[in-house]
C-alpha cells in the first residue's frame, strides 16, 4: 500500500484559528471585508479554509471562472467537458460572453463562460448555486445565443460561400448545486443529456444539445451508495466542482493525483488572505444578490397566488350573487303565485258561500210552500 496522502501535502500546512485571526487583524484591507462578512456560516468557512480543514465549492463563480480560464488552463475545461459530453474535445479559445445579444432588440444575456473547441463546435457552461434561476426556457434562449454567434462568425468568413451546413454543434452545460424542482425529483439521476427529436424517428443533424448535472442528487446517490469501486473521471470532477469536505478532497487525489495541481491553486489563497478574501467577498455577494433575486420571484410568485386566488374567490362571490339573485328571483315568483293561489282561493270560498247562501234560500221557499 502507498503513503497515504494527507491534507496538508494538497493544501499546505495547517493553521490554528488563532493564527487566521492574527492575519485578518494584521491587515486592514483584509480585516475590512472580514469584518463586512455579516453571513456568520460564510465567515467561519473562510476561517476553516484559511485553516486548511476544508476546501472551496467551484460553484461560486469567482473560484471557478479562476480555476477554469480557458487562456491559462484551456486543457481543464477540455477535460472536464469532454467527460460530461461523452467524446474528446480540446478547448481552442475562450470567447468574450459579457452583454450578448440573441438579436439586435433582444434583451442582454450575461453567460458565464462559453469556449469554441477546436471542432468549430461552441459551450456555454453555467454554474447555477440555484436551479430554479435556470428554467428551460433560460437554457434555450442561452442556447440561441450561441447559435447566432456561430451564425454571425461563419457568414462574415464565408460570405457568399456560406452554407447552413458549416454549422457546428452548440452545448448548453448547467451544473446546478441545488437543482431545480422538476430535476431535484428524478433522484436516481444526475446527469441528464437531451435534445431535439422526432417522435416518427426521423433522423435530422440538430445543433443544439443540453446538458443538466444536478450536483444534489449526485451526492445523495454517493452518500447513500457504499461505493469502494474507483470513481470515473467524471465522478471525480463533480466532486472537485461542488464537495469541499476533506474526505472528498483525499480520495480525489488518491485516484486522480492530477487533481492536486487545480487543489493547490486553491490553496494560493490561504497564503494570500488579502487576494483570498476578495475571492470570499465576491463569491458571499453573487450568494446575496442570488438570494434577493429568489426572494423577490418568491415574493412574485406569491403574489400571482393571491391574485389567482382572488379572481376565483371574485368568481365564487358572482356565481353566488348570480344563484341568490336566481333564487330571489324564484322566491318571487313562488310567492307571486302563492298571492295567485291565494286570491283564487279567496274567490273559491266567495263563490262556495254565495252557493251556501243561494241553497239555504231555495231551502227556506221550499219549506215555506210545503208549510
């Protein structure tokens, strides 16, 4: 059996918490954004990272955008996507995605990182620490973005020589930490490939495919599993993208020692609190910024409830007002024909004691000419 690999050989050596408080205090650019830290779970895992007990999640966008940039480190991202995708694809180029436009009066879309393989072929991979931002609609809109990229690139060099079947392949990659509703429910699955189809099984070339990764069940499905077996690479980059536990951390590097390399460039913020908590603060205000947006969709959600809600309690109240008024409107025609009966009533007794009166007549002339 070989040497067993220890934290300190991937992240460096140990510190005690007094030690990271010392530094932060030390430095008064650090300890001010320290001190702006007023998500308490947040600062106690810089501390722990600072300390070297536990790792950084890729899913905040600061630290993956970092160990990802396809100018310095293009083999990662070939890697990693070639894994998720299912064939070999070397990245050739990062492509700026800031402000894209689906159209000239399209609204603006801000991708995270989108990258042409040396295929031609184009991939917008998005980390989403909430999948409900992330909707199918968002992913095929994303997708037709990339797609009139290409178009726009591949007329402007071909010109008038241009084809539709110069064309490449468009991968829309969303990795989800917490994963939408309708994926969160499918969980023996974590990996969902799909794109269009036929349903007679006619056979076309489409350009656009979708990948879904739901980091959640991923780790259900592993936390449940007495898995001994050696993990994939696959398995491997989905624990170095959203697990900084320890554990994880060692049975990466045990099975894929490569990985200690994109490790340690975490680990070059522990020795530089001042770069490391600016990576910490950006990653804590897209979490912010992340949480009012979903507070104020909850809140718009809620909202459309209560009005929903309203139009049909409205709804009930006029079909009630319509059915009082329906039998109000009954009640007085029974009562109207109450009054009738009534009055035809009345005149039947007039007539029957008119008729008493007439017989008790006849009757008396009749004994009077008997007598």
């Amino acid at each position: 059996m070989g040497k067993q690999i220890t934290m300190q050989e991937i992240l460096g050596k140990e510190k005690t918490r007094e030690e990271v408080l010392w530094e932060v205090n030390r430095n008064p650019a650090v300890y001010a954004l320290f001190r702006d830290m007023d998500n308490e779970t947040f600062r106690e895992h810089f501390i722990q990272f600072c300390m070297g007990v536990r790792g950084v999640k890729m899913t905040y966008d600061s630290f993956f955008k970092y160990i990802f940039d396809a100018e310095v480190h293009p083999e990662r991202l070939s890697r990693m996507l070639s894994q998720i995708i299912g064939r070999p694809l070397k990245v050739k180029r990062m492509l700026p995605v800031e402000h894209r436009r689906i159209s000239e009066q399209g609204s603006l879309l801000a991708l995270d990182i989108i990258v042409e393989f040396e295929t031609g072929e184009l991939a917008d991979v998005e980390i989403q620490k909430i999948g409900y931002y992330f909707p199918g609609q968002r992913m095929s809109c994303y997708s037709s973005d990339m797609v009139m990229l290409q178009y726009e690139r591949r007329r402007r060099a071909k010109g008038k020589a241009f084809t539709y079947c110069d064309m490449q392949k468009v991968y829309t990659i969303v990795l989800m930490e917490e994963s939408a509703k309708e994926v969160k429910e499918m969980e023996d699955c974590y990996l969902h490939r799909g794109g269009f189809e036929f349903d007679t099984g006619l056979k076309m070339e489409f350009l656009q495919e979708f990948y879904i990764i739901a980091l959640d069940n991923f780790f259900k499905i592993k936390d449940n599993k007495d898995d001994t077996k050696k993990m994939s690479e696959l398995e491997a980059w989905l624990y170095f993208i959203g697990s900084d536990k320890p554990e994880h951390i060692l049975r990466v590097v045990e099975q894929y020692p490569w990985f200690a390399e994109l490790y340690e460039d975490i680990a070059y913020f522990r020795q530089n609190p001042e770069e490391g908590i600016r990576m910490f603060s950006d990653a804590l205000r897209e979490m912010d910024e992340n949480t009012v947006k979903l507070m104020i969709d909850d809140m718009k959600e809620e909202a459309e409830r209560r009005r929903k809600e309203l139009e049909e309690s409205q709804k009930e109240l006029e079909e009630s007002q319509k059915e009082l008024e329906e039998s109000q409107k009954e009640l007085e025609e029974s009562q109207k024909e109450l009054e009738e009966s009534q009055k035809e009533l009345e005149e039947s007794q007039k007539e029957l004691e008119q008729q008493r009166k007439e017989n008790e007549e006849l009757r008396r002339l009749l004994g009077e000419r008997l007598n």
